[in-house]
C-alpha cells in the first residue's frame, strides 16, 4: 500500500490524493507537516509536501508522482498514448505550475499568513500573473477539457492550481484570475463535480 504524506490544506497533497483515488490505488495517509527534520528530508528533500511511500523508498514532486501512478496503474489514462498528445499535457502542467501558481505563491504569506511582502513583490506578481494567464491561454484547448477531448493530468492541475492562485489574487488584487477565461472557467466547473475531486474536497473537513 502506498503512504501519502503531507496535510489536507495543501493544494499538491490535495492533487495527488486525487489521482490515487482516480486509479483506484489504495493509499494511507499520513499527517507530515512540511519541516526540515531528517526524517520528513528522507522522503523529501526540499521537505515540501506532498511525498509517498512505497516498500520503503520514497518519492517527492507532484508531477514525478503522477508519472509513477501513470505506469503502475495504466487505466484510467492520465496522459495519452501519442507521445506528441502527451507532451502537450506536460506542456500545460508546467505552465500552470511555473507561470501561474508559482507566480501566485510569492504573495501568499501575505494572503493567507498574516505576513507582509514588498510592493514591489505585489507590483510584479501582479505583472507575472497577466503575462502567465496570456501564455496559458495560447495553448488551453479547453473543450471540453484542459488538453482537448479526454480528461488529463491537465485537468487535475487546472482545479488545484487556479484553487490556490485564484484564492490568492481575489485577496491580494480583487481580482478574479480566470474571470476573462472562459475555457479555464469551464474546466473548473466541470473537474467540481468530478468524484475523485469531490471524495477530496470533502474529506477536507
């Protein structure tokens, strides 16, 4: 049985829950806070979260993590089977991860923690994220889901990283991030309503 570490609150923990529960995997979890302890540095190295167990060894990175299940439990597909399609779908994981949610998280402290970041960080991520929404856009098909007709990793992505990013800049700007991006809108809509995303949300309480 796999071993999810991590905490409830945290959108990546939240995400790969999902896709265990998506391939049927079963799993436990396990409540490990992100600290720079050796034991929580064994699993990951960065001592983010989240990381899973498997016969003893250990794996980091949400996306490594979704490859893994990917392979041992082929069905349902994640990624298509074109070697093309699928980089696509790569290609919007990372997009949504560097130019938009990564962008987001510089502001967090302040949106969520009650700390306090420069003008100058609001001024840019507020710049970034435009920039970050635009490139997105080029590539975001969208119809019905984030890579095109079949549900992807792209999806997951999409729901749990504009849930983080969005909160963020509806504090930090008033700004509705997707609200000019209807294709994002739909793909939100739809992955609320998807089971693996509900079992996760409420299990949140």
């Amino acid at each position: 049985m796999i071993q999810l570490y991590g905490l409830k609150m945290s959108n990546y923990y939240s995400l790969v829950k999902a896709l265990l529960i998506e391939k049927g995997v079963d799993f436990e979890e396990v409540k490990a806070p992100p600290t720079q302890e050796e034991d929580n540095l064994s699993r990951s190295p960065m001592g983010k979260m989240p990381s899973i167990g498997v016969d003893g060894n250990y794996m980091s990175e949400s996306l490594a993590i979704a490859a893994y299940l990917d392979r041992v439990q082929p069905e349902p597909a994640l990624l298509p089977s074109d070697p093309f399609a699928a980089g696509k779908v790569i290609e919007l994981v990372c997009h949504m991860k560097l130019d938009v949610e990564l962008v987001a998280r510089r502001c967090l402290p302040e949106a969520f923690f009650g700390q306090t970041v420069s003008d100058e960080t609001k001024s840019s991520t507020q710049k970034d994220l435009a920039k970050g929404m635009a490139a997105l856009d080029r590539i975001y098909v969208g119809a019905p889901y984030a890579a095109g007709a079949d549900l992807t990793l792209a999806d997951f992505y999409t729901y749990f990283s504009f849930g983080l990013a969005g909160g963020i800049a509806q504090k930090m700007f008033d700004t509705d991030l997707i609200a000019d991006y209807p294709k994002i809108q739909g793909v939100m809509a739809r992955m609320a309503e998807h089971p693996s995303v509900q079992r996760v949300e409420a299990e949140k309480a």
